[in-house]
C-alpha cells in the first residue's frame, strides 16, 4: 500500500494537526449546541470575541459559533457595545458569552502553569 515506510508517517504528520484543529472547532460548535452565539441561529462560524487587530487570540476562550449575518454586523465593534444594540440582545446571552470567557480562561491558564511546572 505504501511506497516507502516514510509514506505513512510523512501522512501522520500531515493529518494529525489538521484533525486536532477540526476536533477543537468542533467541540466549540458542540458547546454552544450549533447555534449562533449571540442570536441563537444556526451558526456558520467561529467567530473571535475579541478581534485579532485588537490582539484577541485563537484560543477557545476567545471564540464562540456565530451566524453569518451577526458575524459580518459585529465585524470589529467591541462586542459589548455591538450585542447591546441588537434586538435580539439578552442579559443571559451576554452572561453565558462572559462566562464562556472565563472558564475558558481559568481553563487556559491552569493548562499553561502545568504544563510550565511539570
Ligand atoms: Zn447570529
């Protein structure tokens, strides 16, 4: 089947960080049952809370499932200020999105102090 023994490998290598990569995007959707976020339509993609320009990372404390139309409207608006304008604005949203913020966060950091200890 393979070629050389270097074929299945080299296809490890390849494949294993892409898989990661699709198995952590799918866990977020997961988590927010496919639905957008903020309006709670089905969601198209992940969306960053906090914009990359505005040095908001791609780490899953950052990220929530988003629609198309609410991810093109919020664009680079803190998202506060933008979700408060929406008619679909709920204050149990906007909690869930802060404290899918930071868990994640707590998450994220005892993750790094271990892995920096061990
Ligand atoms: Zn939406």
């Amino acid at each position: 089947m393979f070629r050389t023994e270097h074929e299945p490998l080299a296809l490890l290598v390849e494949l294993t960080p892409r898989l990661a990569k699709k198995r952590f995007r799918e866990e977020i959707y997961k988590d927010w049952d496919y639905k957008c976020a903020y309006c709670g339509d089905d969601a198209s993609s992940l969306e960053h809370i906090i914009p990359k320009y505005r040095s908001g990372c791609s780490s899953r404390h950052n990220l929530v499932p988003a629609c198309t139309k609410c991810n093109s409207n919020k664009a680079s608006e803190k998202m506060e200020t933008w979700f408060e304008k929406q008619p679909f604005f709920s204050k149990e949203k906007l909690k869930s999105i802060l404290y899918w913020m930071e868990s994640n966060t707590l998450e994220f950091i005892d993750t790094y102090i271990n892995n920096a200890i061990a």
